[in-house]
C-alpha cells in the first residue's frame, strides 16, 4: 500500500495538507503524507502512478439530503474498489428520503477542502462520517489530505476516533 511514495510523519509535514486536516490530524496516531502530483489525484490515475493498489486506497465523498427541510451532510469513505451505496445504506443512516453527492462547489466550500482531496479528517465535527467496514478491514489506507498535492496513509482504525465517525456496511463491489 506505499507504492512508490515517499511518506514523511504527519507532525514534519504540515505544510502538505489542508487547514482543517491540520486542526484534526495531529490527534490521530500513526499518519503519513506525502507529496503528489496534484494532475495524479484522482483515484485510478494515482493508484496508477504510484503503484498504491485500490484496495488500499479510499475515497471520501461528501453527500447531501434533506429531512423536513433541513439539509443534512454526511462524509462517506469507501475503498476505491467499491461503490457507496448511496440510495440504501447511506440514506437509512443519515435519516433523510433522499441522498445525492453534494455538488462539488458546496462540498469545496463547506469542507474548506480542494476537490479531489477530499478527506474525513478536519470535517466539520456535527457532520456524521460513515466508514465502510471494508476500509477498517483493510489495514492502512491512503486517504485524500484535502488538497490534490498530497495523500495521507493512515491505520484505518484510527479513523473511528474522528468526531461522528461510525462504522457501516455501506458499499458494494464496483
């Protein structure tokens, strides 16, 4: 799962991440980033590039519904080789009629993230994060560092301890 990247210890790499992954990160054990081309971010182009296999590589995705007119945002993470099943598992566990991916302009605005980079760490905490089992399962996973220039592995257990954050059944083979 480190490819070909060289990781560096999160607290001697600030500088590589987002504002609110800097707020959150340093409370979590066992991270590394490392730099990337931002043109590489996207999952099958990096995975590609720095020999990361998928099935240790997660995607964060931020999605939106409303219950009786409250728009309510919840964070996904599910491993690149599958799909959120977005329409069941993640719409029961955030209470709503209906679920969407948020757009990516809200998604930038409300996480303070760049799209692309997307990560759970530093997400506004009354947003719940719902972790499919299959990234626990997974051991250590890359996860976005919320710009495109970097990537952030992380034991993927360490991730429960973010606020909101909960395990689920949430995805299905792609």
């Amino acid at each position: 799962m480190r490819g070909n990247l060289t990781w560096q210890p999160y607290a001697e790499s600030l500088d590589l991440v987002a504002e609110p992954v800097r707020r959150r990160a340093a409370e979590l054990p066992g991270l590394e980033v490392a730099r990337i081309d931002p043109d590489l971010a996207d999952t099958a182009a990096f995975c590609a590039a720095y020999e990361t296999p998928p099935e240790h590589s997660a995607n964060c995705v931020i999605v939106a519904g409303a219950r009786g007119g409250e728009v309510r945002y919840a964070a996904v993470l599910v491993l690149a080789t599958m799909q959120a099943d977005v329409n069941g598992a993640v719409r029961k566990a955030i209470d709503v009629r209906k679920v969407s991916f948020a757009p990516m302009a809200d998604a930038v605005s409300r996480t303070g993230m760049e799209y692309g980079g997307i990560t759970p760490i530093g997400l506004p905490p009354e947003w719940p994060i719902l972790i499919d089992s299959a990234v626990l399962a997974a051991g250590d996973v890359v996860i976005g560092a919320g710009v495109r220039a970097a990537k952030i592995l992380a034991p993927a257990h360490c991730l429960l301890a973010l606020p909101g954050a909960r395990e689920l059944a949430l995805a299905r083979t792609s």
